[in-house]
C-alpha cells in the first residue's frame, strides 16, 4: 500500500469521526430552550428533512427550524394551576360592587405547552352587613340582581341571619335594557346576556337581601300596581341596566334557570 493510500484512508476516517462526532453534538439532548435562543442550536436534521442548523428553543415550531428530536426531547407541558380559592367577601358593605377568587401556578408552561390560564375572577356582590354588624338594606330604589349561583354562596354570617319570613318570588316582564348587558363575556357574568327584552324573568327574594321590617326587596314592586315601570340594575356591571313592569308575586319560581335571579 502506497503512502498515498495511507494518507487517503486517514482523511476518510477523520472524516467519518467528525461526522459521528455531530451525530452525537447535534439533536436537543439538554438543549431545551425558553423563548427565541440564538445559541440554543445544533448540527442535525431538521423537521423539514434538511441537514444543517436547527434550534432547539420554544420558537422553533413557530418558525419551523426545530430539529428533528425536539419533540421527543423538549416535549411540550402545559401550565398547570391550583384549584379557586373560595370567593372572598365583597370589597365594600351596603352597595353594589365585587367579590375575587384567585388560584396559583402550580408548573409554568414548558417547550411550547399552553399558557396559563386567569389567576383571578371577579364577580358582582352586595352584603347587607355592615363593618360595625349593622343591617343596611333598604326598601327604595333599583332593584339589584343578580344570578341565582350567588345565592348559593351567600356568605355564612349572612344566611345565619334569623327571620320568620321564607322569601317570595316575584315575576317581571323586561321592559328595557342596556347594550351593556348582551355585551357581557365575563365567566361569572355572562348570566347577563339572557336578559332579555319582552321576556319574563323570576327573581327571588329571601334573607339577607329582604329587609326585616318590611320583608320585601330594594326594588321588588310590592307598593306599586303592575303598570308602574320599575328599574333594575345587574351586580357586577353597573352599566347593564333597564327597566320592567311587575307580572305577579308567588311562593316558588317557575322560570327557566337562565331567567330565574336573586335580589342581592
């Protein structure tokens, strides 16, 4: 064998080393990037079956430069969150405004995977409890309601309240209302958009919201005859609003639950 011949060879297998060699350097073994990185790359085959440089980052997939293993390497993990807290008391006492629930990130989203979703809700409430343990409610003006799922959650210091009256319904026919309302996407608002014109709509009164001394609701219509127009006003968006005529009053509601609601 000539010297040429050796030399040949030796060039042949260094060749081969170096490529065995960016065999082993390239894929995204320990190479799993956040975001868009620059030098988080490797020599491989890329997802779209060409040889050369390919990224190993959580863009890649956007751009289409990943390679080939990123998806066994780098696998994608969605956020994970905890459970809702319970909802909180509401942030004011004797007026309409909002109560919060919030949960935590338990894992961050990974390689890709989800984004985490809302950490936090908000919703319309109104206690009739004031800081000092005095009652507040009252017997004029609009009536605020709101969806039957709050009377569910009434706070505990509210619904130990004592009374001999066991709550009433009263029937309405939707006069009129805001644009507001049928706008309303938020989770625990969207009751809002059922409210509709023409419609009759049940809404119950009972403890804490009915007033111990007259043992009626704000805004319920029992001192007017039925073609008195009253006004009504949502909890949780005080810019969903309008107005309706009192149908009649009975023991038990009989609507469809998306137009059944909770004077609050």
């Amino acid at each position: 064998m000539s010297e040429l011949d050796v030399k040949g060879g030796c060039l042949v297998l260094l060749a081969a080393l170096l490529w065995l060699s960016n065999l082993a350097e390239g894929g995204c073994s320990a190479k799993c990037c956040k975001g868009r990185d620059p030098t988080c790359s490797s020599t491989d085959w890329r997802m779209d079956r060409v040889f050369g440089t390919c990224f190993c980052d959580e863009t890649c997939k956007l751009i289409g430069d990943c390679c080939y293993g990123y998806t066994q390497e780098c696998p994608a993990q969605s956020c994970t969150v905890s459970e809702w807290s319970p909802w909180s008391g509401c942030a004011l006492q004797c007026k309409p405004t909002y109560r919060v629930r919030i949960r935590s990130i338990e894992r961050e989203p990974k390689n890709g995977g989800d984004p985490c979703p809302a950490l936090e809700e908000k919703a319309g409430c109104l206690e009739y409890i004031n800081y000092q343990g005095q009652y507040c409610a009252h017997t004029h003006g609009p009536a605020f309601i709101t969806t039957l799922e709050y009377n569910k959650e009434r706070r505990k210091r509210d619904l130990s309240t004592e009374s001999d009256a066991a709550g009433y319904c009263m029937e309405f026919k939707l006069e009129s209302l805001s644009q507001q309302c049928t706008m309303e996407t938020r989770p625990y608002a969207r009751w809002m958009q059922y409210l509709r014109e023409g419609y009759t709509v049940c809404v119950i009164c009972q403890p804490p919201a009915m007033n111990r001394d007259s043992h009626s609701c704000q805004g319920d219509g029992t001192d007017f005859d039925r073609n008195k127009i009253l006004h009504w006003q949502a909890v949780g968006n005080s810019r969903c609003r309008g107005t309706w005529k009192k149908v009649q009053r009975v023991e038990q509601c009989s609507c469809p639950v998306v137009h059944s609601f909770v004077f609050t």
